[in-house]
C-alpha cells in the first residue's frame, strides 16, 4: 500500500457515491473498475502535475483548505485531472458530491438534483458537471439561480474553450483553471506507483518495467494519464506474474498512438495558429512540425492550402510576389491531386512562405486606407479620374484634363488621384520590396518635376 504522500492519478471516469451521500471519504475501489478509477487521489496533495494551480500557497488549494470556494471550472485536455481534482475537493471538504454528465443529462435530472440541494443546505452540495459545454444554454441558465444563492457549488469540467461554450453570466460567477497535458515525469511516477500498489493498483502480480519502458507509454499516450494507466493494466493483464514488460509489449498501442487534435474545436485553433506563426516568424522546421501535426490530426488539407494562400498576401506580399501564385497553384493541386500525396504541396508551399523574405506591406496599407474612409470625409473623385463614356459624361467634362500615363517618359504625368494626397502604402526593406522602395522614390522626385513644369 503506498503511503499518504505518494502522488496519484488524474483520470476522469470514476463512478461516484449516490447523490444524497456526502462524500466525506474516499469510497471503497472495486476489484472491477478499471486501474485508472482505482488509483485516483484522495486529496489535493496527492494529484500530480498541474503544479500551477496546485503547488502549496496558490490560489486554489487556499481556497479548498479554508472551504472558501464558490463555483469552479477546469479547462483542459482528456485525462489531465480535472474529476480527480473535484473529487478530492469533496472529500477535503466533506461535502456532498453529485456528478451529472452533459450528455447523459436533462433539465429534469438537474430540476431534481438542485430541490434536493436546497432542502439539503446542511450537506454543502458539490455539483460537478463532467462535459459542460455540452449543455446548452437553457441547461446553463437553469444553474445560475442556485449558483448565485450558494444551494450548490458547481464544478464544471470541459476540454473545450469556456469563452466558446459555456454562457457569459455562468463563466463570470465561477473561478477558471486551466489544466495542461501531463509531462512524461508525472505519468512515469504514477505508473511506477500503479506497478508497486497492491491495494488498489498491479501490485499483486508482481510484474516489473524499467523506466525506459513507461517513460515511453508515456509518451504514446500524450500526456493522457487515464490512458497511459488503462493501457498499462491492458498489458500487465496479458503477462504472467512476476513478468517484465518488454518493447513487444508496447508495439500494439504504438501502432494505435492517435495525435490528440479535435476537428473545429480548440486543437484545431491552436495548431493552425502555431502553424501560421511559424510560417510568418520564419521557422521552416516548426512549420513543417505543425503541418505534420495536422494532417496526422485529419486536418482538411485544403484549409492548411487556403491558410497558406492568405500567409503569402499578409506576411510575405511584395517581398517575394511569386509566393502569391505558388500558393494558389498548391491549393489547387490540393484540390485535384488529393492526400496523401498533397502533403508533398503543402509542404513545399510551406517551406516556400517560411523561407521567403517577410512584408506585412499590404496588410497595413489596406488597414490604412479604411482608418481614413471610416475617420474621414469621403473624397469626390477628380473630374479628370471620372469617366467619360457617354454622351450624357461628355457634356458635363467629366475625363476633361486626364493626361494618359503612358505619354511621359516613365509612366509618370505628374497627376494626383486623390483630391488630397494621402500616404497609405510604405514599401518594407526586405527581398523585392526594396527594389519597389526605391522605385516609388524616383517617381515621386519624377511627379515633383511634372508639376512644376521641368
């Protein structure tokens, strides 16, 4: 059995005691529940990882100590803590613990659960919510009446971005925390702690493995705690007592390692976002990194194309103009040639644009020009910039006065287009763009001489 202080796991599928039980102890661990539900921490002090919200002195262990807290949410990827920490709450607390899951719930289990919470308020009722976002907002406003009174303290769990999914009023009466992916460390200790726990973990069987052998369960299950436990009590099962867990053993989860990347919710942000700032801060290799990340994701590859083609106009522009026409081909071939060989254009796109000299030329000038349109009169167009087709335009002198570019020597009248000359456009120093610097400048002396008649 191991000691009091030993750390413990972070899983998040643990059955809990019936609704009107408080729990002011941990409950017994059946022999049938899988090794990640047995092995949970009992208390705050036990849950590894997560030191920024949990090491001794912060915010949230103060709160749970001195039984202060109002409403809780724990933001974060699977298997990373957040029913462990909630449960060892309770218990810290002795209060009441009820868990309701979003999916499986309805407005009449949650109309039950909160009579009973306010008939209770001796109890402390703890209202944990595993899947939040996957209430809707009539389910959400439901809680706030009993939220606002304290009949209940909600914690809600959710690994999907609480800005998104969880209602305003909700999210402002409640404290946030976000929980982070498990460093391999952590789930190597707590495997080593599974291995040697004969109470409630393998200890029985006597099966061993070096630090090599979990540190690389570890890191085939992604930070994911829950998983990297289940999967080592999948493997110790299939062994003798007394075995090793060899490299063998690993090859069926290795070739099952899935990337954790959720399709339109946050990893799909996140990743983009990383890749996209790689590109623009020129790094080919992160680059390359998050575009693997995605496509082994299932990423549309022609979104990861339509990113690029923007990338070539915001961050490379007139520094390298051919970046423009390269992206466009590569999502057309994207579009034609399909996965896997896309990923052959996508990298070469990408490898392009996070190699090419930078300009955010373009991306200013535009946003310039619609600062002095929204902070501006509207300019009239000159008479001699307006057309002149028709008879109605020529009778008026609309176009009268217009001198043809093509005339003067350089392409240069000397003409203003704007009634009152503006600066919106200023040409970057990198690549191309400085060639285009120093051509502006010479027009600019050019159309000085114009209007002055030399």
């Amino acid at each position: 059995m191991p000691a009091d202080d030993q750390p413990d796991l972070f899983g998040d599928d643990t059955p809990v005691a019936p609704a009107n039980e408080p729990a002011t102890a941990a409950a017994p661990k059946s022999a049938h529940q899988p090794l990640a539900a047995r092995m949970r921490p009992r208390r705050l002090s036990e849950v590894v990882g997560q030191e920024h919200i949990l090491k001794p002195g912060s915010l949230l262990p103060r709160l749970v100590a001195q039984n202060r807290f109002g409403s809780l949410i724990f933001y974060g990827p699977p298997g990373c803590g957040k029913t462990s920490i909630a449960e060892a709450i309770a218990n810290e607390t002795h209060s009441r613990f009820v868990r309701v899951n979003a999916v499986m719930s309805n407005v009449a289990e949650l109309r039950d659960i909160l009579s009973i919470a306010r008939r209770r308020p001796e109890a402390a009722t703890i209202l944990f919510i595993d899947e939040l976002h996957r209430f809707n907002k009539s389910q959400q406003d439901l809680l706030l009446p009993d939220v606002e009174e304290g009949n209940v303290r909600l914690i809600g769990a959710t690994t999907h971005n609480p800005g998104f999914y969880v209602n305003p009023p909700l999210l402002s009466r409640s404290h946030l925390f976000r929980l982070e992916p498990l460093a391999g460390e952590a789930v190597v200790r707590v495997l080593k702690q599974a291995l040697g726990d004969s109470e409630r973990g393998l200890g029985a069987r006597g099966v061993t493995a070096d630090d090599k052998m979990l540190a690389d369960l570890a890191v085939l299950c992604n930070g994911d705690l829950r998983r990297a436990l289940n999967a080592l009590e999948v493997i110790v099962l299939g062994l003798p007592e007394g075995g090793t867990i060899s490299a063998a053993d690993l090859e069926v989860f290795a070739r099952e390692r899935r990337i954790r990347y959720d399709a339109d919710e946050d990893e799909h942000y996140d990743t983009i976002s990383a890749f996209i700032k790689s590109c623009r801060g020129s790094d080919p290799d992160a680059a390359m990194y998050w575009l693997a990340k995605m496509l082994a994701g299932g990423e549309d590859p022609r979104f990861i194309a339509r990113r690029l083609v923007i990338l070539a106009s915001e961050d490379v522009g007139l520094a390298d103009p051919q970046a423009l026409p390269l992206a466009v081909a590569a999502h057309h071939a994207v579009d034609f040639v399909g996965l896997p060989e896309a990923e052959l254009t996508l990298a070469h796109a990408t490898l392009y644009i996070a190699t090419a000299p930078k300009s955010n030329s373009a991306t200013l000038a535009i946003g310039e020009a619609h600062r002095v349109l929204k902070e501006q009169p509207v300019q009239t167009i000159p008479a001699a910039l307006r057309s002149k087709s028709g008879q109605a335009n020529k009778r008026i002198g609309q176009g009268v006065g217009y001198k043809y570019s093509h005339d003067f020597p350089e392409n240069i009248s000397g003409d203003d287009y704007l009634e009152k000359p503006l600066t919106l456009y200023t040409p970057g120093q990198a690549g191309w763009e400085a060639k285009i610097a120093d051509r502006l400048a010479r027009w600019k002396a050019l159309k000085e001489l114009r209007q002055r008649g030399e």
